[in-house]
C-alpha cells in the first residue's frame, strides 16, 4: 500500500516540465463576436538544458498556435512559429506585441473573471495544465499589426 500511495504522489508530477515555472499567465478578454484571443505568461527555465514550447492546446478555442510579432515592410505582423525557444537559466515572456499563444475561433465568449484550460507541450513529451484567468488589457498597449 505504502508503494502505491509513493507512486501516486510521483505520477502527477511526471506530466509536467521539469525544471520550467509558469508565472503571471493570463488569456486576453475580447469583445462579444471577436473570434480570437491570446494567452500570456512567464515562462522560468530553471534547468540547466535548453528546453522549447513546442505545442499548445484548449478547449476553448477551435485551433491554438504558437506565435510572434516581426516587423516586416514597416508593419508589425504576426507570423507562427514552430516552438518557442527556452534557452537554460533564463526567463521568456509571452506578452502582447512578443510571442504569444494564439486562441483562433474562440468557442465561447471570454470575459474577464472567466478560467480557460490550457495545455502546454514541450519538446520533452511533458505536458503542463493550467487554468488561466481571463482578464481585461489595455488596446493602447497592443501594436497594430497585420495578421498572415
């Protein structure tokens, strides 16, 4: 009995990314009929190898990608990305105008106050759940941007 209650405290754990803290995650509230949203948040890579989010998913929404803005032609594009990089020791922030996890065909509405799941995936095979709230940001902060 004493090896099954040990395992079962070692399985949740195996799930999730070692070494890698998730702080300050948030997905953005939009207005009623907006169809997309973003997730934000502060990723640690506390290991000492380099690591990548490689994938995302939630229910919340029909198709999660990972992304980035780059400046191309004098405008600010959003462009997806394969994975983003997790260099060992350091800190990467998802935020508005940067990388970003992109919500596309939201299918419900985000209000702020709200909770959405979702799952990160990383280069490893780990996963991590979270359940992020839903808050209000500031349009001035955001830059305009073309979408591909």
């Amino acid at each position: 009995m004493r090896f099954g209650l040990a395992l079962g405290l070692i399985l949740p754990t195996i799930a999730f990314a070692e070494g890698i803290s998730i702080d300050n995650a948030y997905v953005r509230a939009v207005p009623p009929g907006q169809p997309n949203s973003a997730a934000f948040m502060t990723l640690t890579n506390a290991s000492g190898q380099d690591r990548a989010l490689v994938a995302a998913e939630s229910d919340a929404a029909e198709v999660v990608e990972l992304h980035t803005h780059q400046m191309e032609d004098g405008m600010m594009q959003m462009r997806q990305i394969e994975q983003i990089d997790l260099p060992a020791g350091k800190v990467v922030t998802l935020a508005p105008g940067g990388l970003h996890v992109m919500l596309i065909g939201l299918t419900e509405a985000l209000s702020p106050g709200d909770q959405v799941a979702l799952t990160l995936n990383f280069d490893d095979g780990a996963s991590q759940t979270l359940s992020l709230p839903v808050k209000r940001i500031d349009p001035s902060a955001m830059p305009a941007h073309k979408h591909h």
